[in-house]
C-alpha cells in the first residue's frame, strides 16, 4: 500500500516540477506536505532562506524504509540551490 501511494505522488505533477528544478510556491509545499502526511509517508524538511547569492530552498527527505531515503531539493526560487547532493 506504501508503495503505491508513493508510486503516485511521485508521478504527480509537482513531483514532476520539482524534478525539473522549477520553483514552486508556498502553498504547493504546503499541498505537498499535506499530501504526505494524509498518506502517512515519512518525511524531514530543512528550510535555508534566500540571500543574494543563493535562492531560498528546502530539501525533503522521504524516508522509504530504515536503509533507504529519497533526498530531494526543492526551489522556491530560481536559481542554485544551497543544498548539494550528498556523495
């Protein structure tokens, strides 16, 4: 049941625009969270704010089991995010 709960929120067009690196709003983050936690999907967020340098972004962390996590980086800017993927 997990699985294909999953299998359509990331099939979904805000997942689709987040993958894309396209910015999003505030209040899609906000739909999007709702989404997980209606569905009962674990998940972390850290928040960096925009500065002149770097755009403001989020990082979501879905976690899909004990060993395994989805890291992705969220734009609600355009720009380079201060979140680098991990090694």
């Amino acid at each position: 049941m997990f699985d294909i709960q999953l299998q359509s929120l990331l099939s979904g067009t805000l997942f689709k625009k987040i993958l894309n690196n396209e910015p999003i709003s505030p209040v899609e983050f906000n739909f999007l969270t709702g989404a997980l936690i209606n569905n009962n999907i674990p998940f972390e967020t850290a928040f960096v704010s925009g500065t002149r340098k770097n755009p403001a972004s989020l990082q979501l962390t879905l976690h899909m089991n004990p060993t395994a996590s989805l890291v992705l980086v969220v734009a609600l800017e355009p720009g380079s995010s201060v979140f680098s993927p991990s090694p």
